[in-house]
C-alpha cells in the first residue's frame, strides 16, 4: 500500500515531464512553420501608400480616338526587421465615387503566362518599393471607361466616371507564403519563400476629372 502511495508523485512527474515535452515540441513545430512562411503584417510594420502623381485630370472629348492617360502607383515599406517579396498579382486597383459608388467592370484575362523571380520583387527591411500602372480614359457606349493593362496582358475595367471627384486606392491579398515561378535559363520550376501573406489596402486617395 505504502509502495503504491510514494509510486503516485512519480507517475505525476512523469505526466507533467510529458506534457512539457509535448508544449516544446508543439512550439518549436509552431516555430518552424512561422520561419518558413513569409511576413504577416501588423498594423504598423508594412504600410501602403497610393500614388497619383497628376490629381486634375481632363475628361476626353467623345470621339473614338481620344483618351486621357492616368498614371497611378502604390508605395509598400517594410518597417519590419526581415525582408520579404510581393506578390504583383495579388495587388488590385479599386475605384470609386465620394458617393460610395463602385465603377469596377471586370476583367479580362487575354494570356496565362508562368510568373518569373521578377514577379515578386523583394523589398527589404527598412526599405520601400514604389509600383506604377497606367491607365487611360475613354468614351463607351455613353460612359466614360477605364482600361488598365497588366504585364501579363489582362485588363481591368471601370466604368461610370463623370466630373468631380473621385477616389483610388489598392488591395492586396494574399494567403500562400510560398510561391512557384519559371526559371526561364534553366526552363524549370523553382519555389520562393517569404512571400508576404495578409490582406492589406492603402488608404483611398482623390483626384479630380474636369471637363475640357
């Protein structure tokens, strides 16, 4: 009986040995999955910036030939200690009216081309990367469209535009850290890893269309 009483302590020592075992255990697989992942942003350590170099734009005359280019960008900085890539096709352009009207059309997808290391630019710890698109107005059936190119050579389009003001900014969303592009030299697969994960937007900006 008295042998059976001084064994219980022990068995208890060796559940509570186990269980730290397994907390261990279960935080350096924690531990690893997060270093090989990429970069899940807080409020503060990567922040979006949206870029409009020309705010005043013309609206174009309602003649088949004319339009008016846009020219528009986001800045991402990464506040952060490690560098991580972007995913350029993970970024969408928004467009809106001050009135909460969304002019999104849709896209066409013309091409389905394999994504390159260049599709995912790097940006470093304490850096920023600036990303330029550009765009141009035009009349369609008695709206004012606007059509965005991509590099790979899908559109965006955006309709309902009129004068006054509206606003721009992007989204980007992405859940895979870990992402496959084409070596193109050696004509094979390759993975990258850090790939910024979340979803992220930057603030909405303003420009003005004015007629000419």
């Amino acid at each position: 009986m008295s042998h059976f009483e001084k064994a219980k302590p022990i068995d208890a020592m060796k559940h509570f040995a186990l269980f730290l075992l397994a907390l261990i255990l279960s935080g350096v697989m924690a531990l690893s999955h997060r270093s090989a992942g990429a970069t899940t942003p807080s409020d503060s350590s990567i922040k979006l910036e949206t870029l409009v170099p020309e705010r005043v734009l013309t609206i174009p005359q309602n003649e088949p030939s004319n339009y008016t280019p846009i020219q528009f960008g986001v800045r991402i900085t990464n506040n952060t200690l490690t560098a991580f890539r972007v995913s350029l096709d993970s970024l969408t352009p928004e467009f809106m009216a001050v009135d909460g009207e969304n002019f999104y059309a849709g896209k066409i997808q013309v091409s389905l081309v394999f994504r390159t290391e260049s599709d995912f630019p790097l940006v470093r710890a304490g850096e920023s990367l600036n990303l330029f698109w550009e765009g141009k107005f035009y009349w369609g059936a008695q709206n004012i469209y606007l059509q965005i190119p991509d590099k790979y050579s899908n559109l965006w389009f955006f309709r309902g535009f009129k004068p006054g003001i509206s606003k721009v900014r992007f989204t980007y969303t992405n859940a895979e850290a870990q992402r496959w592009y084409r070596d193109r030299e050696k004509a094979e697969r390759k993975q990258l890893m850090g790939v910024l994960t979340g979803n992220l937007s930057s603030p909405w900006t303003q420009f003005s269309f004015v007629l000419p």
